[in-house]
C-alpha cells in the first residue's frame, strides 16, 4: 500500500492533493521550483525538493528531476495533479519502469485518447457517439473537398494532436476549404510536430457537459454523473455547475452509459473525464477525454460525496471501487468558480503581484481550494489561477444566491482579480434562469462589462473608510473594555480559568 506519495505539481491543485494524503496517513512530498520557495504547497507537504529554475520546462516539466526526488523520498507514487506532466504518456511509461505508481491512466489509454482521430476511431468502435466528420487523417486537399461536401457546411477542421480549442478552425465557405485547412495542417506542425488534422459537422452554439467516470484495474467502472461547464472564456473555464440545467433523468442515464463505455474502450483505469458538446435538443457527442482528475473536479464531490483524489489513490493501489452505480445519486447543487490574477476591467490582463489582504469566504455549504496567503507574491510564470470558490446547496436558485453571498465576503487586496466578473455573470437573467450555452460571455458582453459609473467607485471609497474606521474602533474598544465594569459571562469564565460550556 502507498505510504508516500510524491506531488508533481503547484498551488491550489498540489495542496488538495495533499489534503487527502494526509486524511489516508499518506505522506506527502512536494516538490518546488526556484519561483515556488514561498508556496504554500510547499508548507503543506511533510517533505519538499527544490526542482530547479522557474521556468516550468525547467522544473516542474522535467521528468529526470522529478523521478530523481521520488526515489530520494522514498515516494511509492507520483500523483500529477492537472496540467504539467498528468498527461504525459512518456511520464506515465516511466514511472512505470522506475518502479513508481503513476497516480492516473496508462501510458496506453493517454496516448489513445491524446491522439484525437485515434480516439474517435475507437469511441465509434465502441458505440460512442461522436460528431460526424472524418474517422482517418485527412489525406490531401482534394480528400478535404470532397469530405466538406459529404459532411456539408459548415464544418470544422481540427488537428488530431490538439484539444482544448487549441488547433481548431471554423469552414463556413466552399471558398475558404482550401486555405483552412492548409492553415491548420501548417499550424498543427509548428505547435505539435503533427500535422494530422480531421474534419468535423459544425454543432452551433453548443453546451460542454462533461461527464466524471472511475474506473478500477479490474474492470470495474462507473459514472459520478455530470458537469455543465458552457461558461467559458477563450476555451477557458470561467463556471461549472452540477446538475446541468438541461440536462434530463433520461439523457443523463444514457450519456452516463456512454462515457462509461467509452472509458472501458481503453481499458481505462482513473479518475478521467469524458467531454461531449450537446445541443439544444439534447442531442450529444463525444468530443475527447481527459485523462486526469479536473480543476473543476469540486463540484462533483460535493453534489456526489466521494473523494475522486481517495479514489485515485485506492485505484493505483489495486483495490476495486466500493461503489457501485446504483450507491450513486446527485444531492443538492454546486457551482464552482474559478478566481484569476486578472483584472476583469483591463481585458483580463495578469495580475502579478503581492497580496497585501485576504479574506476568505466561509460559511454554511462554501469550499475555497487556493494557495495564496498574504504577503505572497504571485509567480508570473504559472496559470495565473488563484483559487476555485465551490458552493453546495439544496436547489439551484439558493446555490446562486449562496455563490453571490461568497463572493461578496471574499476581498482580495493588492492585485487585480476576476471576482467582480463573477459576480456579475450570477446577476445575469439567463445564468439565473439555466438558460446559456458557450456562447454566453460573447452574448452577454455587454451586462458583464464592469459599471464604470461613479457608484462603484463610491462603494470603493465607502468600504475603504469602513475598514480604517473599524480599525480605529479596535482600538478605542481595546482601551475601554478595562475601564468597564460589565463583565461578560466570557471574560469571567476566563478569570475562573473555567469555561462555561452552552
Ligand atoms: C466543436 C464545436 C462545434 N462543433 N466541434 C472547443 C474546445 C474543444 N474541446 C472543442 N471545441 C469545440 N468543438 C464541433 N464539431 C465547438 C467547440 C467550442 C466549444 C466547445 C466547448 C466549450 C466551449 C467552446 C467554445 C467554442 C467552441
């Protein structure tokens, strides 16, 4: 059994990780690059290593340095966190032959669901539904024509390599067919040395609700049901929620059967994610796997109770799931939302910088996942991702109004954060009624743009002369409690060095 296991990661993600090591009586390694010396990971972790420059290819991306630290630790397992090396087929391979537990899939499963059209390819195989477009590379120009017309417009051509909105091209024109996908067999090569691309029907402002399987090493595998994450920003994820708001009992059960079947056709065995884009009829399609666990993988937890990191571990230590499906239900509802060193007014441009004030948000039914603590200063070098804000209650409507609620208690003081911008996506009419697809920031730009009116800055001035108010008050409260006579049943009990106990 692990007793020891090695976090190949940073920030929020690392320290989750660790949460869980410690809950099992697992011990914990971090692992730090030159920028990281004063990150919280590394406080958490009973042991750190320091894995070289700042720049993440230097550190956190080299495999040789990282294997090197588990075997110095005497680390039974790496888990990878998300991002960095979690989807690394060559980490995974050599973990494998250094005698190391890869916390995730195999290299095998990695690889097959990495390359896009091999991916497909075996999700037909396996009665997965995916888009309907090519099932092999695209050959040349001519192939492409022919396809586009067979398919129909518009279409879209992706590199199999890619993922992630990363390599994608949108062909509305017979004109364009030619030059699209010349562009994107050219841009494929230059980001991923692979110039495979296939082509795809166009599915108009779709949602992306992705569904959260396990899976053990003995074949066992089920669902934890779904994630609606259609809000998002240049193909990053702003919102997530569980249960979907379009979602229906019947859908679910037949697209939880699908991700189930479509992690068993790599004989998977992890936490992953099956992605599929749907459209306003509920009609859906496999559009790629994760194979690691998820930022987003909170919301989840909460709405489903298991602890997909627990999982993770026991799985690598062989052990089957101790649930099955039917143990399964969704209770309540949860919204994550993802809070960036951005600044929201500016075009959502990085924020580095110290953080002079924190105040986290607590309360009935609130999660914070982060790492930055005052007087931290954020690395420039890293996602600027500060922290995720998770909140569970029993409906929908009070999970907004409990999300509206945190995100009001959280102040962040000394850099520019995305906070405001959430806050006004939970005010927007459609948001509220359940009723948005990918296209919401762009059709809502206007009501998500920040008030630049005076009454903002206002509420600016008025909590600042708020806060320098009560700190004076401390003060003068501090001198006069001596001076008083009235003693409270508090004070006494201390006197008495006795509580009393309510
Ligand atoms: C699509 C699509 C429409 N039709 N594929 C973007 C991320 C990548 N995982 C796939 N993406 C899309 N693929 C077909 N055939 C629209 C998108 C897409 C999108 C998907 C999910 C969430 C947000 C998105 C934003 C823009 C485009």
């Amino acid at each position: 059994m692990i007793k020891k296991i090695l976090v190949a990661n940073r920030g929020e993600i690392a320290i989750r990780v660790m949460r869980t090591c410690r809950e099992m009586g697992i011990k914990s390694v971090a692992v730090f690059s030159e920028a990281d010396r004063n990150s919280m990971h590394v406080r958490f972790a009973d042991e750190a290593y320091y894995i070289g420059p700042a720049p993440s290819h230097e550190s956190y991306l080299v495999i040789d340095n990282i294997i090197k630290v588990a075997k110095q630790s005497k680390a039974q397992a790496i888990h990878p966190g998300y991002g960095f090396l979690s989807e690394n087929a060559e980490f995974a391979d050599r973990c494998d032959k250094e005698g190391l537990i890869f916390i995730g899939p195999s290299s095998f499963a990695i690889n097959t669901m990495g390359d896009k059209i091999t991916a497909r390819k075996n999700m037909i195989a396996a009665g997965v539904k995916v888009v309907p477009g090519t099932t092999d590379p695209i050959k040349d120009l001519k192939e492409a024509v022919e396809i586009v017309r067979k398919v129909g417009l518009p279409v879209m051509v992706k590199a199999s390599a890619g993922g992630g909105g990363k390599g994608m091209r949108l062909i509305k024109n017979d004109e364009d067919i030619v030059s699209s996908v010349t562009a994107a067999k050219s841009e494929a090569k230059a980001a991923f040395g692979n110039d495979e691309v296939y082509i795809e029907k166009y599915i108009d402002s779709p949602h992306h609700i992705e569904f959260q399987i396990l899976a053990d090493k003995h074949g066992n595998c089920i669902h934890l049901f779904e994630r609606e994450c259609s809000v998002q920003r240049r193909h990053q994820k702003v919102v997530e929620e569980t249960p979907s708001p379009i979602m229906t009992p019947e859908v679910r059960v037949e697209m939880g059967k699908q991700a189930v079947a479509a992690a068993k056709a790599v004989n998977y065995a992890s936490a992953g994610t099956i992605e599929f884009i749907v459209d306003d009829d509920l009609n859906y399609y496999f559009l790629e796997m994760n194979t690691r666990l998820q930022v987003e993988h909170p919301i989840t937890e909460r709405v489903v109770g298991v602890d997909l990191v627990k999982e993770q571990i026991n799985i690598a230590n062989g052990l089957p799931l101790t649930y099955k499906q039917e143990d399964l239900s969704q209770i309540g509802h949860a919204i994550e939302v993802r809070i960036y060193a951005e600044d929201p007014d500016n075009n959502f441009m990085p924020s580095p910088g110290v953080v002079k004030h924190i105040t986290e948000p607590l309360g009935l039914g609130v999660r914070h996942d982060g790492y930055i603590y005052e007087g931290y200063e954020i690395p420039m070098y890293y996602d600027p991702m500060v922290s995720k804000l998770i909140v569970w209650a029993p409906t929908r409507d009070q999970a907004i109004d409990r999300m509206k609620r945190a995100l009001y208690a959280y102040k962040i003081i000394g850099i520019k954060t995305t906070i405001p911008f959430l806050s006004r996506i939970m005010d927007v009419a459609s948001f509220r009624a359940g009723n948005y697809n990918t296209h919401f920031i762009q059709d809502n730009q206007d009501e998500l743009n920040p008030k630049d009116d005076a009454s903002v800055k206002l509420k600016d001035v008025a909590a600042i002369t708020a806060f320098v108010d009560y700190l004076s008050k401390v003060e003068d409260n501090n001198s006069c409690i001596e001076s008083n006579n009235a003693t409270s049943n508090w004070k006494l009990a201390g006197r008495k060095r006795g509580v009393t106990r309510l």
